[in-house]
C-alpha cells in the first residue's frame, strides 16, 4: 500500500494492489495508512475535472408555440387541428 495524498476531511486515498483506495477513519487500514503518511509530504487533494467530452452541451431552446403552429401548418394539419394538438401538449394553455 502506498498512501498518495490525505483529504480535507482527514482521510486517505492509498493505492492498493494498483487500484486507488479511499482510506476512511473507521476503515481498519486507517492506523497503517496514518503510519505510513506520518513524517512525509503527502501530495494535495487533486481537483478533479471532467473530460471534455463529459460536459454536457447547452440543451436545445424549447420550440415555440408559434413555431409549433407554423410547422404544423406548413404539414397542412388545420388551424383546429393545429390549435387542438397546442392546448393537448401544453395542458390547455393556448
């Protein structure tokens, strides 16, 4: 086990049979990993940044009503069947 740095709330973050291992107060391996940082420098809590391609893009704005209107028109639905199908997905609002 090699403890790489310690947190802001006091606990550990070693790497364990190669795998990275949040050490915590009430976790047995707690003594040997406050042992085993005693005396050394350890390294900061690094910051953690999501990947460029794990940021979400902006969502696309709401279609409006009176564009809603204007394709349905356009398709050759009627102004009833137009204005029927608006208040069906708004709840009635016009």
């Amino acid at each position: 086990m090699v403890v790489t740095h310690r947190r802001a709330d006091g606990s550990f973050v070693a790497e364990v049979n190669g795998f990275p291992y949040h050490i915590t107060a009430d976790d047995p391996l707690f003594p040997l990993a406050s042992a085993l940082a005693a005396g050394r420098s350890l390294a900061p809590d690094p910051v953690m940044v999501a990947p460029p391609s794990a940021v979400m893009p902006p969502p696309e704005p709401a279609i409006t009503r009176e564009k809603l209107r204007t394709i349905l028109a356009s398709l050759g639905h009627s102004q009833a069947a137009v204005d029927a199908a608006i208040a069906a997905a708004t709840g009635g609002q016009p």
